[in-house]
C-alpha cells in the first residue's frame, strides 16, 4: 500500500512538472501553493498506510494467538473427554467389585449361619453327656512300668465291649493311672500309654467307633489304693473303662441333633 501512495506522489510530481515546464509561466509561488499541500497530503496517506499495515500485522497476531487459544482449547477438550471415558471405565469396575463384595458378603453369613447352626447341634450333644446314665466300670491292671495289656485285661475288655454292644446308644470313657513310683511326667506318660493299649484293643479288636471314646492319662492322681503297700500300688497301675447309655432325654436330643446336622 505504501508503495501505491509513492507512486502516485511520483506521477503527481511528474504531471505538475510537466506542465510548469509546457506553461513556462508559473511562477514559485505558485508551485509551493500548489506542490506543498500535495505532498503534505501524500505524506498523510503514506503515514495512514503505515498505520494501516500496523494495524494488519496486529490483527495477524491476534488471530494467531486466537488459533492457538483453539488449539489448547481443543487439546484441553481432548483430554477432559479422555479423563471422563476413564472416570465411567472406574465407575464400571467399582460397581463389579461392589457386587462382588455383596456376593462375598452374602456368602460369608451363609456359611456364619450354617456355623451357628452346627454349634447349637454341639451344644445340644454336650447337654445330652449330662442325661446320659452309667452302665459299667471296668478295671484292669498293669504290671510295673509296663503297658501291655495281659490276658486278665484282655478278658475284662472284653466283657466292656459286650456290656456296651448290648446299648443303642453309649460312650465309653477311657482313663489311665499309675502308683506314685517314678516322676510325675515319666507317671503322667505311662498313664497315656496304657489308656491308648487299651483303646486300641476296643477298636481294632471289637469294632468300636473313635467318636465313642474319650481317653486321658492322669498319672499318679486319684488312687484307689495306698502308694504306700505293693497291693495299693498294684492295683493303682490300672486303666478304668466307663460306660455310658444315653436317657431317654438324651436320645431325643440326639435325634434332633442327627436331623439338623443333615440339612
């Protein structure tokens, strides 16, 4: 634009000349009325033009900074999307795993209740140990320091496991002792072992069931005899077999507690 304005300052320079030069009459005071405000008036669109290109280049700017404010806008719209996409994906998954807790959770007050279900059948069955009724004691003897069952014992047990065949239902109770001879751990031991003798005799020989049987070793405690004599502790080193038929009471409950085992 600025070039424009030149040269039509140029061709207006050029027109006057020519014409001063064909009159030949005009005189300076003419040229300066004429020429000087021709040229301020080009100067004054020369300047406008500059103004003008000013004015252009801040305007380019502008939208150049416009086009990048709507590519961050882009860019920032973009990932807001990005992040809202992940947002739903999380909120997906936090339900599954809600529902997964529930199921958990429901689960576990199945199996709490199916639990307290079976601790009221325990219960019941060891209210049931209270009504039941003692039916025979056995004693047998063992010699010193020994836990082999000899032919006497083995006759004895037999006619306990006799006595407990003819029950329905029963329990036996297995208790080991020894005299006061020896240490009360090496006592307490052999206690033990005699009681397993003889409840291994009971269920290999005669078939008794494990649940049936309660064992303990008590050692020197309890004696029946003085420790003091060789007969009271003879008949000390012994292994006491109970047995017990469950009342009438008693078999009910443990009726009642088969039945809600099975369901």
């Amino acid at each position: 634009m600025v070039d424009l304005y030149k040269f039509a300052s140029y061709a207006a320079a050029g027109v006057l000349a020519a014409g001063l030069m064909t009159s030949g009459c005009a005189t300076k005071k003419h040229v300066r009325n004429t020429i000087a405000p021709l040229e301020q008036r080009i100067g004054t669109l020369e300047k406008q033009g500059k103004q003008h290109e000013t004015s252009i280049a801040e305007l380019e700017r502008g939208v150049s900074r416009a086009d990048e404010r709507a590519q961050g806008a882009d860019k920032r719209a973009a990932e807001a999307g990005s992040t809202a996409t992940r947002a739903t994906e999380m909120a997906q998954r936090s339900g599954e795993l809600a529902e997964t807790a529930n199921q958990a959770a429901g689960g576990a007050k199945s199996l709490a209740e199916q639990g307290l279900a079976r601790s009221a059948a325990v219960e019941r069955k060891v209210e049931a140990l209270d009504k039941y009724e003692l039916v025979l004691t056995e004693s047998v003897l063992f010699g010193l320091n020994k836990s082999e069952l000899n032919d006497e014992a083995k006759a004895k047990l037999d006619e306990a496991a006799a006595a407990a065949a003819k029950q329905t239902r029963y329990v036996l109770e297995v208790q080991g002792f020894t005299d006061r001879t020896g240490s009360q751990e090496l006592n307490l031991e052999l206690s033990r072992k005699r009681a397993d003798a003889v409840v291994r005799y009971l269920t290999v020989t005669h078939k008794i069931p494990l649940h049936r049987i309660a064992l303990v070793g008590l050692g020197s405690e309890a004696p029946v005899a003085d420790n003091t004599t060789r007969t009271g502790r003879a008949q000390n080193r012994r292994v006491e077999v109970r047995i017990y038929k469950a009342g009438v009471e008693a078999a009910s409950q443990q009726a009642d507690a088969r039945v809600n085992d099975s369901r």
